[in-house]
C-alpha cells in the first residue's frame, strides 16, 4: 500500500488552476515535444537545412530557439513558485542549502554534459547529419544516462526547495515526466 498522505499535503498547498501554473506545466511540456518533434521532421526532409544552406546554420537556429524556450520555461517555473504559497516545513535553512548543493550538482551535470557534447551535440546535431566522432562517454556520462536531462531536473528541484515552493516540488515532477517521456521517445 502507498501512503498519499504527504502527496495530499502538497496539492494542498498548489493552485493547480492558477493560470502561471498551468503556463509553467505547459511550457514544460512543450520544450522536449518541440525539439523531438522539429528535430524528426529535419531527420525526415531536410528542410531546415535547405532553408538555412546548411545542415549546422540549421542547428545553430534550432539551438538558439531552445535556448530561447528554456529561458521562456524557466521564467513560467519561477513565476509559478512565487505566485504560490510557501511551505513551512521547507522554508527553513537546511532545506535551502540542501537546494543550493542539489542545484549545484545539477548545473555541474549540464554544464559538463554540454561540455563534453559541444553545441551540435547538445541540440540535435545528428538529426542534421553532423556526427561525433564517438559516443561520448566521459563525465558526466560515465556517470548517468542522460545528464543534461537529469541535471536540469536536479536545478528545478533545487530550486524548489530553495524556495520552499510546493509549486516548484510539483512542477519538477511534471519536468521528470517529460525527461522520462523524452527520453523513450528519443530512445
């Protein structure tokens, strides 16, 4: 038997009809649809690459547009946190530098995997036709599956708890959801 006690406390304390909330869940969810969905069309018809005269002018656009929908999900993330109550129980100093270290081994996670994957790599260079030489499997991937997925999971959670926002502990679950849909769907 599974005890939801805890889970009932927690949507206890989230609007999940506030409209910054859903704003947050459905640019969650939309990110990796997006990138999966583009990057599979490209794969299909090279059509980005024709419109931009080459496979990498094409990636690079297709990065920045990623980068540009993270920033855009992050902002729906934080507005949700702040425009939902705090939980006690978290708001207090051990929970926030619990945040700090996990956001930190998050940003590591990303930072590295970045790092190591280069800017094609880490935006879907190989739906382009621009290949690595090798797979890649030096840290962060010596370590885990999919890093940049679960480092930015890692920095939402951190984040959350920093902000002692059960908002924020539950729209990390809708980021893990979404990774773990990703990821099968990309696998």
């Amino acid at each position: 038997q599974v005890d939801v006690t805890a889970m009932a406390r927690l949507f206890g304390y989230v609007d999940v009809t506030d409209s910054g909330f859903i704003a947050a869940v459905l640019s969650i969810a939309f990110n990796p649809l997006f990138w999966n969905v583009v990057a599979r069309w490209e794969h299909n018809t090279r059509a980005l690459s024709r419109v931009f005269g080459s496979p990498r002018a094409a990636c690079y656009c297709l990065g920045a547009v990623i980068l540009m929908l993270n920033g855009v999900r992050s902002h729906c993330f934080t507005e949700a946190m702040k425009s939902q109550p705090k939980l006690e129980g978290l708001d207090c100093h051990w929970a926030y530098y619990s945040g700090l270290a996990i956001l930190a081994v998050g940003t590591l996670f990303v930072i590295s995997s970045f790092l190591a994957l280069g800017f094609t790599g880490t935006f879907l260079g190989d739906y382009f036709g621009i290949l690595m030489e090798a797979k890649v499997t030096s840290f962060p991937f010596s370590v885990l599956d999919n890093p940049m997925y679960w480092g930015s999971t890692a920095v939402y959670l951190g984040w959350s708890l920093m902000h002692a926002s059960p908002a924020g502990l539950l729209l990390t679950a809708v980021v893990a959801i979404s990774y773990t849909i990703a990821v099968l769907y990309e696998g």
